[in-house]
C-alpha cells in the first residue's frame, strides 16, 4: 500500500516539472527577445559608418549579442531552433564585423521573427489596455528619469549613467514595439538604472507600455492615422489585431505602407488599441471563421496553422458562449464539443478530407447554435430549471467528497481536524466569489484558462481521491479497522494530514464553483434574477437534505462497512474525474484526441476518445489491484477470533 500511495504521489509531483518547464520557457523565450531588440534598437548609438563612436554602447551590444546566442541555444529543443540559433549567431557576428545599423537591425527583427514562431508566446494583452491607468503609472514611476513628456530629462536624469532614454526620439521609437516596451517594463535594463516593474500587474505593465509607446506621437500623426484606419485595406490588413499592434514597430510597417503612413497608423493605434478589434467576428461568427482557415491552411499543407485555428475556433469562439447554450440545451452543445475534437483528430492523422467533413458539419451545428441563443431570453421556468440543475449538478461530487471526509473523521472521533475540512469548502466558495468577481469586472476568463483550470484539478482531485480509496479500503479488508482508529488513529492523522485534507476539500468544491460561476454568469445575462435566485436557494436546500441524509446514515453505518463501501464509492469518482480532467486538457488543446466509438456519458466522465478512457482504465486499473492486495493482505492477517 505505501508503494501505491508513493506512486500517486510521484505521479502528482512529475506534473510540476513540466508546468514549471513551461513557464521557465516562456520566460527564456521572452529574455532572448528582449535582447535581440535592445541589439536591434540600440546598435545604431554604438556604431556608425563602420565606425565605433560610442566605446561603452558597443562592448553593450556584443554582451547583448553574444548573450542572446547562448540563450537561444539553451531553449528547449525544436525543428526550428537550429535555424533560429543561426539567424542569432548571424546578427552576433554583423555586430562584431561593424556592420552598418540597418543590417543589424533587420537581422534582429528576423530573429525575433524565428523566435515567436519556434517558441509562440502570449505577445499582446489578454483585454484592451487602459491609456489613462497607464499615463497616471508613468508619471508616477517614470517621470523623474524620463521627464513628463518622455524627452529623457526627469529631474533625475542629470545623475544617471547611461542617461534615460528619450521616449521622444523619433529614430529610436521607429524601431521600438509596445512588445519590447512591455518587456523592459517587466525585467528592467541591467547595467541602467532602469529598474523591473514585475511586481505591478500585468494590465498595469501593458497600460504604461502602450501610454509610453504614444510619446514620440503628436496629435497630427493621430488624426491621420484614424483617416487611414478607415480607408486603408492595406493598414487595417497589416495591424490585423491586437498582437501585431505591440509587436510591429513602425520600421518593420514601413515595408507595406510607407514610412509616413507607418508612422501615423501607429501613432493612431497605440493610443487606441480598440480600433483592432472594432466590428471584429466575435462567437458563432469567431468559431466559423476560424474553422474556415484552419480548413484553408489544412488544403495548403500547414498543419500547424490548421490545428492553431482550429484550436482558436474552439476556445475564442465557440467556448465563451458554452455556458449560455449549455444552459439551454446540454445536447447540443456536447454535439459541438465532440465535433470539434473530431476535427481536430482528423487534422492529427493528415486527413485533411475528412476535416473538411467535419468542418462541414459543424457549421451546420453552429446553425443550431444560433438558432437556439437568436430564440430570446430564457423565461424564468427555464431560467429556474437552469440554475437547479447547474448547482445540482455541480455540486453533487464536491458534497460527496466532503461528506467522505466529514464521515470518516466522525468515525476516526477526530472533531480537531474537521474544522479544517470545513475552512477548504468554505474557502473554495470564497475563492469562487473571487473568482466571479474578477471575471465579471477586472479580466475575462478565456477559454484556455478555464479548461486548463478544470483539468488540472480534476486530475489533481482524481489522484488524491484514488489514494484515499485505497487507504480507506485496506483498512475495511484487514478487519482492524476497530484497533487501528483506537490505537493509530489519533497520533497518524497529523497536522501535515489535516492540511492535505484542507487542500482536498479546496480543490473538490472549487473545481465545481468555478464552472457553476460561469454556468450562472451566462443565465444571469439572460434576466430573470428572480428564478435564478429560486433556482440557486431551491439548489443548496436539495444539496443540504442530501448532506444531512449521506451524514445519518453514515454514523448507523458499522465502521467497517462505512471503510468498505466509502471506498468503492471514492474510487469511482476518481475514475470519473480522470475522464473530465483528461476531457477539459484535450478541450484547451494540451492532450492529443483520438475518438473511439463509444457512447459519451458525461456524468460518468466517459467521453469517446482514446485518451480519457485509458485515464479511466489506468485509475480503475490501480484501484481494483489495489483492492485485490488489500482483500488477500486481509485474509493472512485476520485475526482468528474474527475481529
């Protein structure tokens, strides 16, 4: 048993590294860009005409240069990291040879360009930054270096060595994006007084990084560009949206538009970013055509293009929609869900015929769709329904698992630990009022982010509970279940224990309030607050009836019984979220999918795929051995009086 329970452990612990790799990663990703344009920005103050006019900014930009090279030959192995490691050590050696800034500067862009396409990294931000927030953080942290204005002449500066940047410099801010703004603001500058701002939010960082990005910017260059923002295919097509807005600089457009209309188009769009998305396709609208260039990119032989697309029709645009449908009709929306995830398997196996197919089909799902949310709001019977069921449904397996635990430490006679069980759903429902807080008024959710969260906890919950089970139920087949909870108990269930089972608590009852967060957000738009605060009070009074029953029975219950079926019952619900987390990762597009024919049973965590049923197969696997061990451990071990 403790070689079960230390591979659970172990399975739970090899997550971090990977997780942990990937932010490592996306850090290293951003810190060789970082360099590259510095190089790119900056060699033009260092060299001149072949010629070095600025000793202590050249040694600057080989450091930068040379670091930039090692760093990207550290990065996680890729088929595109050789070329981009070459396209590195090319600008390294153009900086050594003096070669004329111009050069240095297209090779850094180039490299750069590589870099985002090995390693793709989230470039712009999650919603429309805020100027105003951002103008009030620059005078505030900025303005004794850098001046008011931004001409490098704070009251500071006259100390300072290297002097401030001016902001105001036309040459520089050409060849300056928001992006290397964002990240200077981020990490600092080392050798300069410029410090990190990393403990700001990222909002904020992104907010003072576009206002900064406006102060080499008149009002006359802001006025053209809004007029050309309206009549020009070519502008609009070039700043497609919020990431090239942070990641082009004015140069790089310069080579489609012209340097005047490069110049007044970026001066128009940094200060106002929500032009890029104005009369942008959102939802259905979003999701179809998404779908259409996946299927585009599929028939021209880029299937990475395809998957990214087809993953985006999925999360930017059919997801956010999915509790409102969801609410309304379940059916339809798990019709989307395995349409999309055929989709994307036949786009894993090459098919690009079959994807077609698919995609066909789920456009006319998607008229469905439309169909259904286009019908008017929900009438309050159906808003009522809608809220029962949600928190019903939601919360059926949190009450499970905290009833578990809540019966077994009675039995265990442990009252001193169940307060901690009590603080994990309490503050799960803490959290998830935070949740629907910062969801509703600071940052959106996006799709990703909430698959990602339901599917690492329900693994995470899958886990423990499997443990649990195994424990409990080895306890029920040795038959001294009486002796180990008069004897063991008290000294074995330690402060470590009772924290664990914190946590437990926490990620059983979270996991269910962030979806019914979301679920109820989506009916809440549809009015009716009336019946949904019926269908909420109805919901907790049903789920309190079912607590205070699970609860009385389990105290009636022989302890050795109450081990034996609480066991079972643990166990199955282990299975049934490694299906829902294995589900929701293949949802955000971390798991492959490759659909089997079987029937989609959502309660039980079945879902037709290959992926989620050998997750089920490998935790009902563990858990049948492990209940084979502990019932053969019993029998040598029972003792002859029969206790």
């Amino acid at each position: 048993m403790t070689r079960i329970l230390g591979a659970l452990l172990a399975l739970c612990l090899m997550a971090l590294p990977a997780l942990a790799q990937q932010t490592t990663s996306e850090a290293a990703v951003r810190q060789v860009w970082q360099l590259l344009d510095y190089v790119g920005v900056d060699y033009g103050g260092a060299v001149a005409g072949g010629k070095v006019v600025s000793e202590t900014e050249y040694t600057e930009m080989r450091e930068f240069a040379a670091n930039a090279l090692r760093q990207a030959q550290n990065l996680p192995d890729s088929s595109a990291r050789q070329r981009l490691v070459e396209a590195v050590a090319g600008l390294r050696d153009a900086v050594e040879r003096h070669a004329d800034s111009t050069e240095v500067a297209k090779l850094a862009r180039q490299a750069g360009e590589l870099l985002l396409a090995a390693y793709p990294v989230p470039v712009a931000p999650k919603a429309l930054p805020d100027l105003q927030r951002g103008a009030a953080l620059y005078q505030a942290q900025c303005a004794g270096c850098h001046g008011t204005s931004g001409g490098g002449d704070g009251p500071l500066a006259a100390r300072l060595d290297p002097k401030p940047v001016a902001f105001t410099d036309r040459e520089r801010a050409g060849s300056r994006s928001v992006l290397a703004l964002y990240q200077i603001v981020t990490q600092g500058v080392a050798g300069t007084a410029m410090p990190d701002f990393a403990s700001l939010p990222e909002a904020d960082r992104w907010a003072l990084a576009f206002y900064t990005g406006t102060l080499s910017h008149d009002t006359a260059m802001r006025e053209r560009g809004a007029a050309l923002w309206k009549s020009s295919q070519a502008a609009r097509t070039q700043f497609g949206d919020l990431a090239a807005v942070t990641t082009l600089t004015e140069g790089t457009a310069a080579t489609a538009l012209g340097a005047d209309d490069a110049r007044d188009v970026t001066a128009y769009l940094r200060a106002h970013p929500e032009a890029v998305s104005a009369g942008k396709p959102a939802g259905l609208a979003l999701a179809r055509s998404q779908l259409q260039r996946s299927v585009e990119a599929a028939r021209a032989g880029d299937m990475s293009a395809a998957t990214q697309l087809g993953l985006s029709a999925y999360l930017d645009g059919f997801e956010p929609i999915e509790p409102t449908l969801s609410a309304r009709n379940k059916p339809l929306m798990a019709q989307v869900e395995a349409r999309m995830l055929a989709y994307r398997a036949a786009l894993a196996a090459g098919d690009v015929g079959k994807a077609a197919a698919v995609a066909q089909q789920l456009d006319a799902v998607f008229a469905q769709v439309e169909a259904e949310l286009g019908a008017g709001a929900a009438d309050a019977s159906t808003t009522f329904l809608g809220a029962l069921t949600i928190l019903l449904r939601e919360g059926v397996e949190a009450l499970l698992v905290i009833v578990g635990m809540l019966a077994f430490l009675r039995k265990a006679q442990r009252p001193d630990v169940v307060r901690h069980v009590h603080a994990g759903w309490i503050a799960a429902l803490a959290a998830g009022g935070a949740t629907w807080a910062v969801a509703t008024y600071v940052v959106g959710i996006s799709g990703a982010s909430r698959e990602v969260t339901e599917g690492l906890s329900s693994l995470f919950a899958a886990l423990v509970l499997l443990g649990v089970g195994l424990w409990m139920h080895q306890k029920s087949s040795a038959g001294r279940w009486q002796a180990y909870l008069k004897d063991k108990l008290s000294s074995a269930m330690s402060r470590r224990s009772a924290w664990a089972l914190f946590a437990l608590a926490f990620v059983a009852v979270y996991r269910e309030v962030f979806e019914t967060v979301l679920f109820y957000s989506a009916l809440a738009a549809e009015g009716n607050g009336g019946a949904l605060l019926a269908g909420l009070v109805t919901g907790v009074a049903i789920l309190g009836v079912i607590a205070w029953v699970l609860l009385r029975t389990s105290s009636r219950m022989p302890i050795g019984k109450f081990f034996s079926i609480s066991s079972i019952l643990v166990a199955a619900l282990a299975v049934v979220l490694a299906g829902k987390g294995v589900a929701a990762l293949q949802e955000a597009g971390w798991v492959s999918v490759s659909p089997i024919a079987l029937p989609r049973v959502e309660v039980l965590g079945m879902f037709p795929t290959a992926q989620t049923m050998a997750a089920q197969a490998i935790v009902l696997a563990i858990a049948l051995a492990g209940f084979w061990l502990n019932t053969t451990g019993g029998r040598r071990v029972r003792a002859p009086s029969g206790v």
